[in-house]
C-alpha cells in the first residue's frame, strides 16, 4: 500500500534494500468500512511500518474523513497530536496500556465510529513487547469486533523486524528481512452482540492472538521463531545456588551508562548464571551487539543474530557445565526469572515500620505530574492525589530526578522539590514503556516515572511479584493491579 | 400504552450486578466503579453500553467519563429516563 502514495513511494526501494521489504496481500484489504485494522508492535521498525501503513491507508479514498486511530499516549505530548491540522483528517485517541481508565470510555466513540461504517486502526495488545514474542492481547479490538461485528484486518510487521530493530538496542541492523503482511479479514461474531460478558471477549481475544501470530511467525509458529530450546534442561534442573561460584548478590551498584544504551541488559537485568542484578554489561559496536558478561560471576555470552529468527546467546566463558549452551535471547530471560522472588538487600535502610521492608532504591529517576495535577499548586501532603484525572493527554511537567524506594507498602519519591507516597492498596495499573518509562495509575490519577539508569523491567517485576504476594497474603486487602507483561 | 415506570435503584443494582459480573451487596450507592471494584475499565466501557441500551439514545463520552460511583449513574439514569418519558 505504501507504494501509492506519492510521498512515500521512494522510501519503497531504501527499505527493499536494507530489509527487503515486501507487502503480502494487498488484495485482502477490503473496499469500505466498517473495518478494524489491527497492528502489532515489537521493534522501532514495527512502529516505523505501522506509520507508514497508516500514511497510506490514510491516502486511500475509503478512508478518508473515516479513519479514528488509538495511539500511545506518550504521543499525546508533541502539540501535533492536539492539532486541528491533525484532526482534520484523522480522529486519534490516546491509549493507555494496562487500564486505560477513562481513556477506555473512548471505546464508546469508537463504536458508534464503526457503526457509521468508519475505520478504527489499534494495536490489541496495547503495549510494546519487549522479548519480541506477543503480549497478552487486550480486550478493546474484540470488544468493538463483537459490538459492531465488524471485520478486523491485522497488518502485521513479519518476525523480521524484532532482529532488525529489537527494542532494546539503540540503532538498527543496518540490513535485515522484514515485510509486511496483510491478513484475510474475519470476524468475531456475525451479527452486532448487544451484550458482552467474559467469555464472548476471551474467545475474540483468543482469535485475534491467533490471526496475529500467524501472519507474524509464519507456518512454524512462535516455537520456530524462537528456535531450540535443546540444553536448557542443564541449566533448569538445577538449584540457583549450585550454579554460581560465589553467592547472589542483589543490586550490587547502579549503572553508570544511561538506560537507553545499555541494550540487553535492560532485558536481563539479572544474570541468568549467577543471579546477581545489575551485574551485566553489553560490547559491541553502535550497530552490532557482540557479546553480553557478566561482572559478578565472570561469564560470558557471544550474541549471535539470526534473520527473522530470535537472538542467540551462547556461553563462551562461564562454569563448565554451561560452557558452550546456546539458548535463544527469549529463553535466557525465562531462564533469569525462573527463580525470582524479591528480597530486600542487604543495604536497607529506610527506618521505617517493621512491617515496611526496602526492596530497590535509586537515585536517579524523574517524576512526571499531568500539569492538572493538584499537586503542583499545593504539595503539602505526601500521599499523591488519587482523584484527578488529565484535562489533556500527553501534557506532562517533568520533576527531578529524585530518589525512588520500592517498599512492600509504598513507593516513595523524593526530591527538593517534595516527597511523594503511593500505597500500593491504591495502585491501580502499573505498565512500561520501552524499558524506561513507568505509567502508575494512583486511583484514577496517571504519574509517571522515567528510569536514567535501571532498567524498568526489573522495577516492573519487583512490583509485580510484590503485587501477587500481597494478595495471597490478604486477598481481601485492595484490589488487583493490572500491570504490564513482563 | 403508558410507559414503563423508571427502574428503582435495587432494580437498577441488579441491571448493574448483571453487566459487572458483581455480587449486588457490594454495590451501594457510594460505590465508585474505579476505586471500589475489582472490573476492567472495559466492564466500564460495557456497562456505559447497557445503558444506552435501556435508555434508547447514546451516552455522549464526556459524560461518560462524570459517571465515576453507582449514586452518579442512577441519578443519570433517572434523569435522561424521566426526560424520555
């Protein structure tokens, strides 16, 4: 599609060349609406495609005037996005992963959208992966599937564009396989639903995950895309403490290379060998990783990088035994979290309650505030506000950097400019951006907090193993977060 | 034929108990449909329908978005049911 609109069309050979881009089934995209285009996102090279997908479905006749796009609400920040230019032509909404909150109400008006024969373009599941494999799907593209009965349409990036751009790294593969495929379109329900409960959603969201995956991984599924697996057995079957030489150590010091270049270890922010966090480190050039080590326990992975396949991390230097296993990036991580359960370090020190344990702390991480948060007129209190809701997406006043502590009751931020509390009872949706931006849903109120350092993902599974141990712990005790995969 | 009397709040709270998926007792009027309840922000999004539909016109989303406990939505509910009427 990309190659009819004039503007793009001599991106067309470039991207023939560097990733030998390729647009399968054109043919499938139907004449008119309704219509629910669905994309995923898994590299900057997916975002890439998608927006020029966008750009020329949106130069096609049939859409229009007629094209309502949810987008992430990071977005919502640049003023183009407010634009009467933008909203001339275009209807965009922001999303929120995890709980989108009143965000979601938009979903109303997406509905009625379809229902007028419009065309609504989202990614169901709502949120960036950060292995390259799916993430649980949403329920917003099967619940307007089944309210208007509409066809959906994946587009989907192929496999190849994890490998050409992972999210992780800061540049691209300067060549790669990556194309796009257009799907048949199919429905979840023949006729408009009136009424939806669980199970109707569960089945969409089931049938959208596996349209989605098929035009993404091919015939041979995730498990091909992932590749062997074979040796893994070496390093499950046995206890986390025989595998180290020397015992686990927890957040031993905070990096000093900014978050955004530290490239695989955002993902395995914990070695998968000795378990000690924060511990590893990447070489290699700005566009080629050539291995991962480890500074606690020695060890060391050379990266190899297959075509449209998964990355692959091989022992090169490590405890005998492991020497020489060969694990796909997605099954190291596994393998990194396989045991985990948080522990406060050795270094707490908060001085606060003997319930209240310290698990992470660092020094280097900014606040943002809506700029209708009440707070900036009168930070008196320490407890966020809980209440307010943005007037408009995307208008943030950035803070800090300040410290933030991760306790089982609270997160706390403090800076000169305040200190904040967040009990957890009232957190109500937790997910990350990248691997750098957390998105707190405090009651009905959005916060967010840019990690300089740390790697989100490891913040993100601290909170949410936390999460689950609270709960069984006292079932009863504040509601259920919804938080990010990781 | 007269119209039907507007629902009263226990039968309103069965209407709601049944989108939700939610025992009714845990359904008071200072019920706030974010803070007090264990639904997605889609439950929301499906009861907002559900309304519509006994309403018989559309919820614009701006006020949607004021209907925050179960108190706000009856009082809605009552109030567009008795100007259809």
């Amino acid at each position: 599609m990309i190659a009819e609109l004039p503007v793009l069309r001599p991106l067309v050979p470039v991207l023939k060349f560097l990733y030998g881009y390729r647009e399968d089934g054109a043919e499938n995209m139907p004449a008119s609406g309704p219509l629910i285009i669905l994309y995923a996102e898994y590299s900057f090279l997916c975002d890439l495609y998608n927006a020029l997908q966008t750009a020329a479905l949106l130069s096609k006749k049939i859409a229009r005037d007629r094209v309502l796009i949810f987008l992430a609400e990071e977005l919502f920040a640049l003023p183009y996005f407010h634009s009467r230019h933008l909203r001339s032509f275009l209807k965009v909404f922001p999303l929120q992963p995890q709980g989108t909150g009143k965000y979601s109400l938009n979903l109303l008006e997406a509905l009625e959208h379809l229902k007028s024969g419009g065309i609504i373009v989202m990614n169901p599941e709502g949120d960036m992966s950060r292995d390259g494999r799916p993430l649980p799907a949403q329920g917003g593209a099967a619940w307007l599937g089944l309210h208007a009965a509409a066809p959906l349409v994946p587009i989907i990036a192929t496999a190849g564009t994890y490998d050409a751009w992972p999210p992780w790294k800061l540049l691209p593969y300067a060549r790669g396989q990556a194309s796009v495929r257009i799907g048949k379109p199919f429905r979840l329900a023949e006729t408009a639903r009136e009424k939806i409960v669980e199970e109707d959603l569960k089945k969409g969201i089931a049938k959208i995950q596996s349209e989605m995956s098929a035009l993404r991984f091919g015939s041979g599924g995730l498990e091909s895309w992932a590749g062997s697996l074979a040796g893994r057995a070496d390093v499950v079957n046995r206890p986390a403490a025989a595998k180290q030489d020397s015992p686990p150590k927890a957040n031993t010091r905070p990096s000093s290379i900014p978050a955004w270049k530290q490239g695989i270890p955002l993902l395995l922010w914990r070695c998968p060998i000795c378990r000690t966090e924060d511990s590893l480190f990447q070489k290699g050039t700005l566009f080629k990783v050539l291995s991962v080590g480890c500074r606690a326990c020695g060890s060391v992975w050379t990266v190899n990088r297959r075509q449209r396949k998964d990355f692959r991390l091989k022992v090169s230097r490590g405890p005998d035994p492991l020497v020489g296993l060969d694990l796909p990036l997605s099954g190291w991580y596994d393998e990194m979290k396989r045991d985990f359960r948080p522990e406060p370090p050795a270094w707490v020190g908060l001085g606060k309650s003997s319930q209240e344990k310290t698990y992470l702390r660092t020094n280097r991480v900014k606040l943002l505030l809506d700029r209708s948060n009440s707070l900036l007129r009168d930070w008196s209190g320490r407890e966020a506000p809980d209440r307010e809701f943005p007037a408009r997406a995307g208008d943030w006043r950035k803070l800090g950097p300040g410290r933030l502590t991760l306790t089982n009751l609270r997160l706390i931020w403090e800076s000169p400019e305040g200190s904040l509390d967040f009990w957890w009872p009232r957190v109500k949706t937790l997910h990350l951006r990248f691997y750098h931006l957390w998105g707190l849903g405090y009651g009905v109120t959005p916060y967010r907090f840019v990690f300089l350092r740390e790697s989100g993902l490891k913040w993100l599974t601290y909170a949410g193993e936390l999460a689950k141990k609270r709960r069984a712990e006292a079932p009863t005790e504040g509601l259920p977060i919804k938080i990010s995969h990781y | 034929m007269a119209p039907l009397p507007p629902l009263t709040f226990d039968e309103f709270r069965r209407f709601v108990s049944d989108v939700l998926e939610i025992a009714e007792p845990a359904l008071t009027p200072q019920t706030h449909f974010v803070h007090d309840l264990t639904v997605d922000s889609l439950k929301i999004v499906e009861l907002m329908v559900q309304l519509e539909v006994i309403l018989g016109h559309r919820i614009p989303s701006d006020v949607a978005w004021e209907i925050l406990t179960m108190d706000d939505a009856y009082q809605y509910y009552l109030r567009t049911a008795s100007r259809e009427r």
